[in-house]
C-alpha cells in the first residue's frame, strides 16, 4: 500500500513541483506541496520525499534541521533521508467526518535560514466501515386490516465512509406479503421503506420475521444486517396521518435550552380509543425531546454547529387501535458566530539581533476559527506602532517579519501584540502578545563626556596623584560596553611619555608619575582612547591637555650689582653735586617664576645714611633723595632686598657700595686705604698670583723683544705708537662677559695716564669694533670713561691734544624716557602685572629676547620707536605700552646712562645720569 500510495502520490505532485523551484531564489513559497494517500497507512510508511521536493540535498538536512509544524503529530521527517512518514493513525472518517474532501495542511520547517513551506496531504477513503444498524431488531406492529400498498419507514443503517465506499442499497430477504423501497434524502443519504403487498390475516399468521441488510459501494461491498419482527394486529380501520411526511425546520446554534423547534400533528379518522394519538421518537434522541400529546419538539441542551450541522428525526404517531404513521424532521442548524479566532505561533524566534534586516522571518502565526462563512474569516492585525509586520502567507497562515530598523539601545524588547478578528456579525477577535528581545552587537562606539580636557595641575606636585580623570560611555551590553583607556599619542617624547602620565585602563584616572616643574614644562597634550571590548572593537579618542601651574620655588636671582670674579664687591661712584633724583645705579634681578609670583619689588634693608638715598619700588632704580652734605661721609653702603610677590615671597639681597667722588683718582686712594682682613688663604693665593705674573711678564718681556726686534726696521712710524712709555695700562676685563651670571657681554679696559696732568690725551679711533672685542677705555678729568683711540692716529708726544669721541647716544635713556619693570615712566613706584600666567611666560620670554639684542654688539636693541624690536618679533600688539622693560635693567658700568634706544635721539631729549664709575674694591687691584 506504501509503495502504491507513493507512486500515485508522486503523480498527483508533479503539476506543483515546478513552482518549487523557485524556493533556490526565494525565502518561502507560496504555492503547497501536495501530497495525495489512501487513510490507515501503517506507521513509518513513506508518503513522499519532502527534502527531494523542496530542493533540498540529503548533505543539507543536518544543517537546515528540516522538521513539520503542525497540531497533531500525523507526519514526521526523517533526518537522514528527508522523507516524509506517516507517525500516527490517519482514519479518515475520524479526521474529517462525512466531508467530501479530507486534507492535513501544515508547514515544514527549514532552519539556516528559517523558511516555511506550506504541504498539503489529501486522505483517500477506503472501505474499511461496514453500514451498521443502531439496533439488531426492530418489533413493527402492523394491524390485519392495512390495505395493502402501505408503507412504513424502516430505520437507516449508517455507513462512516463517503462517496463509493458508503451506503448504497437496501435488501430485505424474500416475503410473499412485503416489500422494499429504497428512498434517497436530499443529502444524498438512503433509508428504506417496507411496503405491504397483501392484506394480512392475523389467524393465519400473527408474527413475521424479516432479515433488512444494508450493503456500501465498495470493492469488495460490506453490509450490515437487522432483524424485523413484524406482529400482526386486530382491525384498526384508519391509521393516523400526518399533516406532512417531511417538516424542515431552520434553528441557529445559539438558542437555549428548551426551545421549541415545531410541533408535528396527525389525524385519526377513528373514533374512540382508536382516535386517540401518542407522538414518540421512532429512536430515543438525547438532543430534542418531544411531547406526546401534542407533538412540540423542543431542544434539551445547547446546540452546536461545529459539532453537528444537521439533524433528521423520524417520528411516530400511533392511535389507541396499535395503528402507527411517520413523519421526517429535519432540522438545519444555522451558524452562529459564537467562536473567537485562536491564534498560535510556530517556530518563534524570541532573540533577535539588532542588525537583522528587514525581511527577516521571525515567527509563523496561524488562526483558527471555527465558525463557518464570513464567521471563519479571519483579519489579522498588529497593535501599537513597532518595526514588524504580518504578511499574508497562505488561508489562515502568516509570516511576522522585520518592517523596520532595530536599535537595542533605543529600544532593548519589544512586546508584540497580534489581534485576529473575524467578519462576523458581530465581530470576535482574540489577541496574543508575545515578547521578542533585541540582542546587543558592538554598533556603538565610546564618547566622551567632553569634547576636550584641560587640568591644570600645580607644579612640585606629588608623584603618583591624580591629576584627571576622562569618562566615555558605551550603550552596549556587555564586552560590547566594557570601555577601557589608554594613552595613544603626546606631543611629548615617547620614551618620556611613561615617566610623565599615566592612566588607569578601568577607571580613566591620569597619574602623574613625577613631580612637574613649571620653569621646565609648562604645559602638554595628551590623546586618550576609550575602547570597548566587542569584536570588532570600537574606540574614540579625546584630548586631555595639562596645564602645569607655578608655585613660587624660585627665589629673584640678582643680576646687578655682582660680585667680581674675586668675590669682591663693586663700588659706584657718584658726583658730589648730583642734584635729588639723579640715578645713581640699578638693582637688577630677575626670577624664574611666573605671574606674582615673579613680580619683583626692592626695598632697602640698611643705609649708612637712611634719608640720601631712595630705591624704586617696581624698577630697582637708586636715585639721590637729596643733595650730599658736609657730614655725610663719601662713602655709602645699601642692603637692597628683592622679593617676589608669591606666597610666601622669596627674597634675595645685594649690597651697594657708594662713593661720592668728581674723579676716579679721588676714589683709588680711598679704595686702597680701606683695611683688609688678613686671610690666609687669601695671602696664599696672592703668592701664587705673584709668581705666576712674575712668569708672565718674563714671557711678555720675550714677546714684547721680539716684535721690538722685527718692527726696528719698519719704516712706519705710527707702529710704535701705542708702545709710547707712561701712556696707559691695559687692564684685564673687570666684568667677566657671562650674561647669564648678570653682566653686560661687553670687555673693557681702563687707562689710566702716569703723568700729573689733570687732562688726558686720547686717541682718535677710526675703527667700529665689533662685540666681541675688547674696548679700551680712558677716564678724562671729570672720571668719565671714553674709548681709547687707535694707535694709528697716535703722536709720540703726549701733550698732543688727541680729538675726543663723545658718548654714543644710542645707549643712553632719556631720564623722561627710562622705563619701569612694570612699564610705568619717570620712576613710575607702580604698575599692574599681567592676571594671566601665559601672558605673563610670553612677558619674561619677550624680556629675555629684549636682553639677547642687547648682548648684539651690533643692535641698539630698537626695533622702531617704542617697541624694543618685540613687534617684529610677537607682533604688533606687544609694545612698550604693554610689555615691562627690562632695558633699564641693563647699566653700563663706568657710563652716566641705561640703554636707551633710536627713538631717544628722534626726540631730541639729553641723557641725564651721573658720573657713575665702578671699581674693584680688592688686593688686586690695590697691587
């Protein structure tokens, strides 16, 4: 039967297969596979090849794990081979009744990638019922005075199976007195009538037995047999008669119990008990129940359509005589749309990713509704506003897929709710919800809470603190949100980068790893990325830059005056008429701090004559309070103090020598007579500094022989000019040109005449030297220093009135024109200071740029009128308005002036200043 059923099932599909070649280029097809089997197929018989009919290869099975969705487990799918097999009794007349046509719709399963495929299979009927009566006797009392031709209506057998195989015939076994008719319904169903030949005589014959079979259509035919025992009764003339021989009658579903469906009536012409009529149900019925007197049926339970839609009831009209008549009722049951919409799911899929495209099958609904007609159509609908959508698959079956974009970090589940209702009247719907989660992939990168960082981190810092903190945030669940730092770039070095910052990988802390010092990094960028830990990961990166705050750990550093290379104080001289407010020299002191903390002020300490002198407070200028008296002595010391303006301040001293003097031959004397300590150490290093002179001048003596011995025969004259006795000594450099030690980059020499005039002779120089030269300079009567001319112009007389080279005026402020370190003009004792701490760096950057021009020889340190060359250099908005000038910090000893610049001379204003000379205070210079 396998095998038979197979080849016909194979030609019943062959029309449809070709469609289902469309499943290689389409996710799920909406034609059916159709399958055509006889019904009681034995377990494990193969209906067809199911794998084979989708397209699917035996290789492929593992993997797509192709399986059947339905109610009842009446097919499988075999693993290996992909058939389709019977697992369970298929009785026809079980499944789908009296139906003309019996169909299992369901859907096979495919996973990798989930598809449906609708397969029908159709249940062929066999003959396996016989008819059957509900009784194996029937007692028939029919009266010996029944005119022959009466017919009586006979039970029906009842056969399950349908079309050839049902109910066919009747036959009724051999009778001289009766007959069978065999009738038809209009439903199709057959019943038989058994029709008097003969009168009959109950004398001769009072009881006959007959044999009634019922035989089906099939091949070979069943049949089923009753017994009819037939009594024979006395004379009863008139039989009752029905108003109708069939009553049809319509009654919907829903009607309660108890309600009268009709009531049948039959007459007896009889008078008497004969006339006299009881009502019965030629079979006992559980369904309507019925009076006996007046024929009323009514209903005793609830009807339902779905379980039977139509009923035919005979009933039996017997007078007092035993004479009996029948009647039909039939009774049409009307549906009523009394069932909701059941609504399944098959094969859902409850996580989805939140990549999934749309079109992505999700889950297979199917609905049920038992109703018939409009009541069993069904509409299906999905609530609220959500990224799916239902797709019409097949009758009753759809497909929910994706309709939309999915963001699990906007929305992490959704809860679907699927509502079916019918086309009844009124409408039922049902609705069932089902939730479906959104899983997390890595779509979201890190970010930042800020754009960028700054920190401002105060220098001398302890290592190991937390300087800042960065914080990015990931939506992502999981490894896919677990954010981690690191630093990827600097613009400081690589190798120095591990020995400055580092940040913690969890928490996003930045250490610093020592201690920052402003004076040599003051700010640097770090970039940080934030990296999560999906796959692939994701990062973002953000700047963090640290700006290193100063503390005042660097005491004011004075410049002027220093100390000799001997360690020896210096002395200033000053003109005995200098008139109040005549300057006399210049504290010069820088620090290395910034803003506050690097705003200088200098206040004196000690003064041998407290009310002679008076000290800027912002510019460090020592200025005459008034004019020298008789009792002041010649000369003076002051303890000047610079402190800065941090908190704490630091501070630094220096000590001012004074001397009162018109000349500098007035001062030597004065300076020689000065005791001396007796040092030890001191005698012994002078010992050591006579024989090495004394070394010296033998080899300068060589020397000085054996040019003499090589200019004896030059005809020049003028060669020997500078070699005249008694003219000047050349003295060593009295401040060493270090600038960084706080001296000008400048040499000179001091010449001082041997002969007792108070006038000098000096040189006429014709030479510009450069800066790194040495400048030989004469003293003239008045103390002033010149520079010596060259020997060239020279005579070897030295009454000889040699012209004299005035100042250069270049180097000269004006008093008018001499800045304060604040910018404040004519001894201005006040001044602002930038707030900002970087204003202030690019300050001391500028100053420091100002004293590198003033170390060119060749530079006038004048960029314009004004500016001290920091236009060309900052900008244009830094000028001498805004920038202190350090300028007047730069005196040059032995001259009357600070440095001035071109736009002095344009102004026409004169120089004022002193006399002021320095001189080395020491044995040295003694010997």
């Amino acid at each position: 039967m396998g095998s038979g059923a197979g080849e016909r099932g194979w030609a019943e599909r062959r029309p449809v297969l070709f469609p289902f070649l469309l499943s290689l280029f389409c996710p799920a097809l909406s034609e059916q596979i159709r399958y055509r089997i006889p019904e009681e197929m034995p377990e494990g018989s193969v209906v067809g090849n199911l794998a084979k009919d989708l397209g699917l290869s035996v290789h492929e099975l593992p993997s797509r794990q192709l399986r059947i969705s339905s109610e009842k487990p009446y097919f499988t799918v075999s693993a290996k081979s992909g058939e389709l097999l019977v697992s369970g009794r298929l009785d026809r007349e079980q499944i789908c009744g009296k139906k003309p046509a019996c169909a299992l719709e369901f859907e096979a399963v495919a996973e990798n990638p989930l598809n449906f495929y609708h397969v029908s299979v159709d249940i062929e009927d066999i003959n396996d019922h016989t008819p059957k009566f509900t009784q194996s006797s029937f007692d028939l009392q029919i009266s010996e005075s029944t005119v022959p031709g009466t017919r009586f209506i006979l039970e029906a057998a009842e056969d399950a199976d349908i079309g050839l195989n049902s109910l066919r015939i009747y036959k009724l076994s051999l009778s001289p007195s009766f007959s069978l008719i065999n009738k038809e319904k209009q439903d199709g169903s057959k019943y038989p009538e058994l029709a008097l030949e003969k009168r009959l005589d109950r004398e001769q014959q009072s009881y006959h037995r007959l044999v009634l079979t019922a035989m089906d259509g099939g091949d070979p035919p069943l049949s089923g047999t009753t017994e009819l025992r037939i009594q024979v009764t006395d004379a009863n003339d008139n039989p009752p008669v029905f108003n109708q021989d069939v009553y049809r009658v319509s009654l919907p579903e829903n009607v309660p119990p108890g309600t009268t469906v009709l009531q049948v009536s039959a007459t007896d012409q009889d008078e008497g008990i004969n006339s006299e009529i009881t009502y019965s149900f030629y079979r006992t019925g559980q369904v309507f129940s019925l009076n006996s007197k007046s024929g009323e049926i009514t209903t005793l339970r609830m009807l339902d359509f779905e379980e039977i839609k139509e009923y035919s009831i005979v009933v039996e009209a017997r007078d007092g005589g035993g004479l009996a008549a029948q009647c039909t009722v039939e009774i049409n049951i009307q549906d009523e749309n009394d069932n909701s919409p059941e609504i399944t799911f098959h094969s859902l899929v409850e996580m989805i990713l939140e990549n999934a495209a749309p079109g992505t099958l999700i889950a297979l609904i199917k609905i049920y509704d038992q109703d018939s007609g409009e009541n069993g159509e069904v509409n299906c609908r999905l609530e609220g506003e959500v990224p799916f959508q239902i797709i019409s698959s097949s009758k009753n079956s759809y497909k929910l897929v994706i309709d939309g974009t999915l963001d699990r970090e906007q929305t992490p589940e959704y809860n679907v709710t699927i509502t079916a209702t019918d086309r009844g009247k009124p409408p039922l719907s049902a609705s069932k919800s089902v939730t479906l989660i959104i899983t997390d992939i890595n779509d979201n990168a890190p970010v930042f809470l800020q754009a960028s960082y700054m920190v401002h981190v105060m220098e001398n810092n302890p290592p190991g603190a937390s300087i800042a903190q960065v914080s990015a945030s990931d939506p992502d669940l999981g490894p896919n949100g677990h954010v981690s730092y690191s630093i990827v770039a600097s613009d400081l070095e690589p190798r120095a980068l591990a020995s400055y910052v580092s940040v913690s990988a969890q928490s996003g802390v930045v250490f610093a790893q020592r201690a920052f010092d402003h004076e040599q990094l003051r700010a640097f960028e770090l970039t940080v990325q934030a990296r999560d830990q999906g796959s692939p990961a994701l990062s973002a990166n953000v700047s963090l830059r640290v700006l290193v705050g100063d503390r005042n750990d660097n005491a004011p550093r004075v410049l002027y005056p220093a100390l000799g290379p001997d360690g020896s104080a210096l002395f200033d001289t000053v003109p005995r008429a200098a008139q109040p407010g005549y300057l006399v020299t210049k504290v010069v002191a820088v620090d290395a701090d910034s803003g506050h903390n690097a705003w200088l002020s200098y206040h004196v300490l000690q003064a041998s004559e407290p009310g002679l002198f008076s000290l800027g407070l912002r510019t460090g200028e020592v200025r005459t309070a008034r004019a020298l008296g008789d009792r002041d002595a010649a000369r003076q010391r002051l303890l000047v103090a610079v402190r800065d303006g941090g908190q704490p301040p630091l501070s630094a001293t220096a000590t001012l020598h004074l001397v009162f003097a018109d000349s500098l031959q007035e001062v030597l004397p004065d300076v020689s007579d000065r005791p001396e300590p007796s040092d030890p150490q001191a005698e012994l290093q002078f010992y050591l500094v006579v024989a090495l002179a004394l070394i010296s001048v033998l080899f300068l003596l060589a020397v000085i022989l054996a040019v003499a011995l090589r200019l004896r025969g030059s005809p020049s004259p003028a060669a020997w000019g500078c070699f005249q006795p008694g003219l000047c000594v050349k003295s060593g450099p009295v401040v060493p040109p270090n600038y960084s030690e706080g001296t000008l980059p400048y040499s000179y020499n001091l010449c001082v005449a041997q002969t007792g005039k108070t006038e000098f002779n000096f040189l006429k120089c014709n030479e510009q030297l450069s800066s790194g030269q040495d400048i030989l300079l004469c003293s003239d009567s008045s103390g002033a220093l010149f520079p010596l001319c060259n020997s060239s112009e020279s005579t070897s007389h030295p009454e000889t009135q040699m012209a004299q080279a005035p100042p250069n005026t270049d180097w000269r402020f004006s008093q008018a024109q001499r800045p304060g370190t604040s910018g404040s003009q004519n001894g201005d004792e006040t001044g602002t200071w930038p707030n900002n701490q970087f204003d202030t760096e690019m300050l001391q950057a500028m100053i420091l740029a100002s004293a590198s021009e003033a170390a060119d020889g060749g530079s006038t340190l004048g960029g314009g009128a004004g500016t001290m060359g920091l236009s060309a250099r900052y900008g244009p908005q830094f000028t001498l308005q805004h920038v202190p000038d350090y300028r007047q910090n730069v005196y040059i000893p032995g001259s009357n002036a600070t440095l001035t610049n071109a736009a002095a001379k344009r102004d026409g204003k004169a120089p004022t200043g002193g006399n002021g000379n320095k001189k080395k205070s020491g044995k040295k210079e003694k010997k």
